[in-house]
C-alpha cells in the first residue's frame, strides 16, 4: 500500500518511480485521475531520458474530446513492485497522471476529513 497526499484543490497526488530504460529509477508525484482510463500518462518532454520504446498511436476521449496519444512501453514502480505498462504521451499534459486502470489491481481509499489517501 501506498500513502498519497492532497494537493491544495484537493487533487490526489501519489510518488511512484519512472524506470529508465538504464534502470535507473526517477521518484515523481503523479495526479490520480479517475476520469483517464489507462495506466500512466505523462507529457512528451517528461519522457526524454527515459528512452522507452514506442508502441504505436492510439486515441483516447478527453474532456477535450477526442485527442491522439503515442503509446510506449514503460516501466514504473508502484507499492514496491515494478510494472511493466502502456504510456499515453502527448503535448498539452502538464501532470503525471496515474489512470483508473490501477483500480483493477488496487482500491482506492480517499477520506478528506481523516486525511486518508491509500492506494494498494
């Protein structure tokens, strides 16, 4: 399990680890974001250095309608485990964002009023 923490609009922030294709890992804070249905989605400068390998074009719906993403093959580290995923990349991101896919493997407990924020 892994302790996040709110942002000042009450956003749910969580540290994960980026892993390089080096190996090296790269500790974030990534938005929790219900609304994306994948995994991760990270902006196309975040990705340099991370050198990982590209998949393919693949189009979500955003609130903005819908968008054209490139697809990689990353690697992130959640809970302690590492996890090799699809990552949306695209221009107009400006947060790390972590998609409700996870809530495939983990719950999700939020509690404004105790302070609670837990995923796994």
């Amino acid at each position: 399990m892994i302790e996040g923490y709110f942002g000042n609009g009450k956003q749910l922030f969580f540290e994960i680890e980026l892993i390089t294709a080096d190996g090296l890992n790269l500790p974030v804070d990534a938005l929790f974001d219900t609304g994306f249905t994948g995994f991760l989605a990270i902006n196309k400068q975040d990705l340099n250095g991370l050198n990982w390998q590209f998949v393919s074009d693949d189009e979500l719906v955003t609130a903005q309608g819908l968008k054209t993403f490139e697809l990689y093959s990353g690697k992130v580290i959640l809970d302690n485990q590492e996890y090799e995923i699809p990552v949306y990349v695209g221009d107009e991101l400006t947060e790390i964002l972590l998609g409700s896919e996870w809530l495939e493997f983990f719950p999700l407990v939020v509690n404004f009023p105790a302070g609670v924020l837990t995923l796994g």
